[in-house]
C-alpha cells in the first residue's frame, strides 16, 4: 500500500519552484514589454489611449476570425478576465442588494439590472457581429461604483440594423480514465425589432468526474485503526435559460428586462472498501496487526435546486441635467441538499444505514431601488436614493441515525427556521473632478435592517444600524499610468443558512446561531497600474482589511460547534499582476499573464486564545499562463496554471489542513468548416492529486491531538470538446 502521508505532500513539493518560476516569468515580461514600449508597439488597439478609457474597435475584432460571442473575446483584451472576475468565485459571493452588486460590465452604458443573471453569461449571449466596441474604462461611472479598483467593461452594440444573429455551441466533456462521456449544448439569439433589442439563450453544462482516492485514519501513536479505499463518480448537470430585454422610447427613455431560470441537479456517489487491523499485530496495520477486509462501504450525496430571477430597471431624463432610475428584482431559489451513508458489511451482505438526512431550503430576495442623479455641471455629480430589500429562507432539517441498531429519529435543536431580513439603504455620491487626471468619488450609505428568526425553538427580532462611508481618488499620472487610492466601510451579508442547523459531509452536527451578527470591516486599497504602447499592462496593488465580529466556527452548546463571531481579525494582500504580448519577439498575438498574490492574516482562536491564520485562506495564490492567436490561419492554443497554497480550518475538535494544489488547463482552438471553431480544453492536465489532513482533539483542541484522518484524491484529466459557430 502506498504511503498516503507521501502523496497528499507531492503538491507542496512543486508549488515553491512553481511561484518563483511564475515570479521569473512576470518579471521578464515586464523587460519584454518595456523593450516592446521603447520600439514603438505594434498592436493598434493599444495606441488610442485615453485618460481613464481603452477602445477596442472593429479593427480589433476583426484580428480574430475564430471569435463567436463577446465572452471569447475576453481572453484577447488586457486585464479583461481579472475585471470580469472568476466564475466560481462570484457564483458563491454573497451579496447585499444592488449596491454590493460589483458586476463591472455594462452593454451600451448601462448595467444588467440582475445578479444571478450576470455579466458573464450576458456576454455569452452577444454574437460578436453585433457589436461596434469593446471599452475599458478606469473611471467612475453612476451605474457602479468603481471602488473594487478593476475598472469597468462596456460593450457597445451596433445600432440601427433591425436583423438579429445567432450562436450555437455543441459539446462533449471526456474522463479520460473511465472514459464517462456526457453532452452540452449553448444556444443563444439576439438583435433589434425597431426600438426593442433582445437575447435569449438556453445552455445545458455537464459537470461530471470520476475521482480515485483513500483515507487512512491513525490513532494518537500512529498507528493505522482504518483504511478506506473510496472512489467517487460526480454526476451532475446544469440547465439555464436567460433573457434580456431593452426598449427605447422615442423621448429617450429606457427600459430594460431581465430574466433568469437556473435547473442543477447533482449527485455524488462513494462506493469503497474498509480494511482494520485485525488487532492480532504484525505488518502492515501497525500494533494492531494486519489490515484485514471490514466491509464495503456506500454513501450517496445528492443536491437537487431550482432558481429563477427577473429583474428590470427604467431610466429617464429631466433635462440635460436630472436622470432618474428606478430598478427592481425578485428571485427564488429551491435547494434540496440530500446526504445518505449506507454501510454493508462483507459476510452477510445487509445493508445498515448509519445516517440519513434530507434538508430543505427554499428562499426568496426582493430588492427596489430608485436613484436620481443630477449632473451640476462639468466638475460635480451628485447621485441619492434608496433601496429597500427583503430577503428570507426557510430551512426544514430532517435527520436519522443508526442508534443501538434501529435507524430512528433524531430531534435537532434549531431544524426547522424561517429568517427574514427586511433592510432599508439611503445613499448619496459625489463625483468630483478636480482636474483632467484627478477625480474623487465619497459616498455614504446609511443602513437599516431587521433580522427576524421564527421557529419551534427559536423565536427573536434584532434591529440593525450601519453607516458605510467611501472615499476613491485616482490620479491620471500619464495617459497610461493610474494611481488609485480607496477607503471603504464594508458590512459583510450574513449567510442565513448559518442560523439553522445543518449536517456536515463529515456527518457532524453544525449547531445554528441565533446570535449571529454581520462582520464589519474598514478597508483600504492602493494600486498603481501602467499599459504599455504594445498592449501591455502591469499593475501592482495592495489591500488591508481590519475585520470586527469575525466569521468563523465557535462553540455553540457544549461539544457541539457553529459558525459565529470571534471578535477581531486582519487580512492583508499584496497582488502583482500582468499582461504582455512578446512584442520584441516578433510575436505581438503571443501573450502572457499573470498573477501573484501573497496573503497575510490573523485571527484571535476563540477556543486556545492564540493567533492563527484565517479559515481557508492560503498564503501564496498565482495565475499564469499564455495564450498565442495565429490569426492568419484562425488558430489560437493556450496553456494557464493556477496554484493556491496550503489553507487550514479550524473547528472546536478539529483542524483541517488543505495542502497545495494546482490545476493545468490546456486548449487549442481553430476554424474547421462553414465558419464554425472546434475547440479542445483539457482540465488537471499536469494530473495532480487534492485531498486533506483531518487533525482532531478532544476537550475543544486544549488537549493532544487524539488521532488524525488523511484523505488522498485524484480526479483525472477531462477533455472538453466543443464546436461553435454563428447563425
């Protein structure tokens, strides 16, 4: 048997020559851009740069034959996809109404009036005939506020053509160990009838894998008191459809719609075998003898949801001077999180189940907004408003264990809750313009909220006041050169799914907290960014987050643990990040990027008393990669490796330490036949293992550890396979 302690530490190994070789890599891009700057540059769409906005037009576009929608375009811009943001990340961000909306792309000026129908699939959406030119804008602008410092993408859209175009995606997701093989599709249409323009499009996204792995546990002195041996098959599917919806009066008024159903239906199923020691000692299972077969084991973890949102806004003028909007969302979201463990053991063959639970949360959010902004004259603006939001979940926990044999019911304090959040937000923001290069914009949002929790066990009300001000100055140094300095209050959303019980992967009971309240954070940001004359772009920045009422797992009833607030904590970041195109190589549609960021942070143990690092936050994270577009012939092939370092968590009984890891994706890309772009993408192409280190104690980690569990993951490499093209 392999030693598991040996594999889960083959990650950390390569990631220290993986950042500094990303650290070389990002340092000789700069002397390759400044070279490229001092000969000139060559790219076109770089040249026309003014003070705070970058216009990639047709010209641009048409570089690039094998293009479909807008999102392709994303890659081929600068600093595009950090503004757009990772998917992943922004798929889970909570967030506060639309002002903690930080959605930075607009289509034709104007934000979507939407957040789970957001910026990236509205770009999935745009064929790229439809559109005149792409901006990047450094500045400020009245539909969101910029203080996040990663700038602003507006699509601009071709006017006047009263025709629509389409696009249309087929694909095929490969595991190449198994060879499991599912199928996709994306279908999207848009364009204008007279004053109405449209897009609609439906996508369905398979998400599965098969994963090889093991955990081995080990008592206090080492020894081995189990070994399981668990693969695991992911079979998941996503469906969506998304429409957006924009009519101009003939007095200039706007109004826009948006719509949004999401279908997800996931299940992931560990079928394994257990080996003990057979306590007689020997090889092999330590002083506890030879590791001998136990039983197989099943378990099944299914999730079942179903989102929907529609959203609009309208937008008129008084005047040269005064323009109005009103904005207004509502969605609902089902989630039905299902968790089954079944144990049949190898002599008899029944099947015993030790823990079944079925969790039920549906929850719904409205949000109003009306704003009025009055432009005084050149140098001032001035936006006020209000929103009002109501936001409300209901969670229904039903839970059985195995106990003295019989599977029975077990009553859990706090099961069965329904929270409701009904927040109010004035606002006022000022825009300055000292000068040309100088800008400031102050806003102060006053907060009202009441947080309401109903249930058999827990019935309370709590009222809450906040004032969040923001200061965001920047300077225009050159043309190609922003500094930006930012100062905000910041009131994080509570997760209301943290005030009801809830049953972890681990079978462990997470206690809810009625006592809960939001973390309050004062941050401030620097950065300083330059763009070369060859399209190139070098930006450095850093943050410093001082955090009251921390978020993280203390303890709620004697033994047992749930998220609650730990007092003070501090985040620290610094982020180097790049883009470059080989220019002095002669190579100007070869580009590179990327990123590093290096992380300090330190939070109060609510349970030791002693200074650790936040929960799952690693030291070191970075993104680099390249991307080469043969344009001539419509070929582009790219590689892109992102590495995340060590995270820890820590529980009442327990620490779990997450080791490095990183993931390779490779793609090539080209035109085959009739205008259409077969595309291959191959994931976890280096073929790397993940898992974790499970340390757990007794007496709230105040005494030794009394044993740990190791688990070793590998998911194999996927290829995507997938063939596009207009219409």
């Amino acid at each position: 048997m392999p030693n598991p302690l040996m594999i889960a530490k083959t990650p950390a190994r390569v990631s220290t020559a993986r950042i500094m070789f990303a650290a070389a890599v990002w340092l000789a891009g700069a002397c390759n851009a400044a070279l490229a700057q001092e000969e000139g540059g060559a790219q076109q769409e770089a040249d026309e740069v003014a003070a705070t906005t970058i216009t990639y037009d047709a010209e641009f576009i048409a570089r690039f034959p094998n293009v479909v929608s807008v999102l392709d375009l994303i890659p081929r811009i600068p600093g595009a996809e950090q503004i757009l943001g990772d998917p992943q990340t922004r798929r889970f961000l909570q967030r506060r109404g639309f002002s903690g909306n930080e959605d930075s792309v607009l289509i034709n000026g104007k934000r979507i009036s939407g957040k789970s129908n957001d910026s990236r699939s509205a770009l999935g959406r745009i064929t790229i005939d439809q559109v005149e030119r792409i901006e990047i804008i450094r500045g400020s602008n009245p539909d969101i506020k910029v203080s996040s410092q990663r700038g602003i993408i507006n699509v601009v859209l071709k006017e006047g053509a009263s025709s629509g175009s389409g696009a249309w995606r087929v694909l095929s997701r490969v595991i190449t160990n198994s060879g499991n093989t599912r199928f996709g599709g994306f279908l999207s249409y848009g364009g204008s009838l007279g004053r109405l323009e449209y897009f609609v499009s439906a996508e369905v996204e398979p998400r599965h894998r098969t994963i090889t792995g093991s955990e081995t546990s080990f008592a206090a002195d080492g020894s081995i008191t189990e070994f399981l041996d668990e693969p695991t098959t992911r079979r998941r599917s996503d469906q969506s459809f998304a429409a957006n919806l924009t009519y101009s009066f003939d007095n200039g008024d706007q109004m826009h719609l948006n719509g949004a159903f999401e279908e997800g239906d996931f299940t992931d199923l560990f079928e394994g075998r257990a080996l003990v020691p057979d306590g007689m000692g020997g090889l092999g299972g330590g002083p506890g003898g030879m590791l001998v077969f136990d039983g197989n084991s099943r378990r099944v973890e299914a999730v079942d949801s179903s989102d929907w949102e529609i959203g609009g806004d309208y937008e008129t003028r008084f005047g040269e001077a005064l323009k109005f909007k009103l904005l207004a969302l509502y969605s609902s979201a089902g989630k039905v999180d299902r968790q089954r463990e079944d144990l049949r053991t190898g002599s008899g063959g029944e099947v015993a189940y030790d823990v079944i639970s079925v969790s039920d949360e549906p929850a719904t959010e409205a949000i109003g907004r009306a704003s009025l902004t009055w432009s005084i004259n050149k140098a001032h603006e001035l936006e006020f408003g209000s929103e009002l939001a109501i936001n409300t979940l209901d969670v229904n926990l039903d839970l059985q264990e195995r106990i003295g044999g019989v599977l029975t019911d077990v009553d859990v304090f706090a099961s069965d809750v329904k929270i409701k959040e009904t927040r109010n937000e004035s606002f006022l923001i000022h825009s300055w313009t000292l000068s040309p290069k100088l800008s400031l914009e102050s806003a102060l949002f006053i907060e009202w909220s009441r947080l309401s929790q109903q249930g058999e066990d827990v019935t309370a009300s709590r009222d809450f006041f906040f004032l969040r001000p923001t200061v965001d100055l920047r300077y225009d140094i050159t043309p190609r050169d922003q500094f930006q300095l930012s100062l905000r209050r910041d009131i994080a959303q509570l997760d209301f799914r943290d005030f009801a019980t809830s049953v972890s992967r681990d079978d462990d009971i997470i206690a809810g907290n009625a006592d809960l309240v939001q973390e309050k954070s004062w941050i401030a940001e620097v950065s300083f960014e330059h763009r070369t004359k060859g399209g190139g772009r070098f930006k450095i920045s850093a943050l410093n987050r001082l955090v009251q009422d921390y978020k993280t797992k203390i303890e709620i009833n004697p033994g047992v643990s749930g998220v609650g607030n730990a007092g003070a904590a501090r985040f620290s970041q610094l982020i180097l990040e790049g883009s470059w195109p080989a220019v002095a190589l002669g190579l100007p549609d070869l580009k590179f990027e990327g990123e590093l960021r290096f992380r300090s942070t330190s939070v109060t143990d609510p349970f030791t008393g002693l200074k650790h690092r936040m929960d799952f936050v690693s030291r070191v994270r970075s993104k680099f990669g390249f991307r080469h577009d043969i344009t001539d012939w419509g070929v582009s092939y790219g590689v892109t490796d992102e590495f995340q370092g060590r995270e820890p968590f820590f529980d009442i009984d327990e620490i779990i330490i997450i080791p490095s890891r990183h993931q390779v994706t490779a793609f090539a890309e080209g035109k085959v036949f009739h205008g259409a772009t077969l595309r291959l993408e191959m994931r976890n192409a280096a073929n790397t293992n993940f898992g974790r280190n499970r340390i757990l104690f007794a007496n709230g980690r105040r005494a030794p550890p009394t044993g740990n569990e190791l688990r070793v993951r590998h998911s194999s490499p996927s290829i995507k396979i997938s063939l596009r093209g207009n219409f």
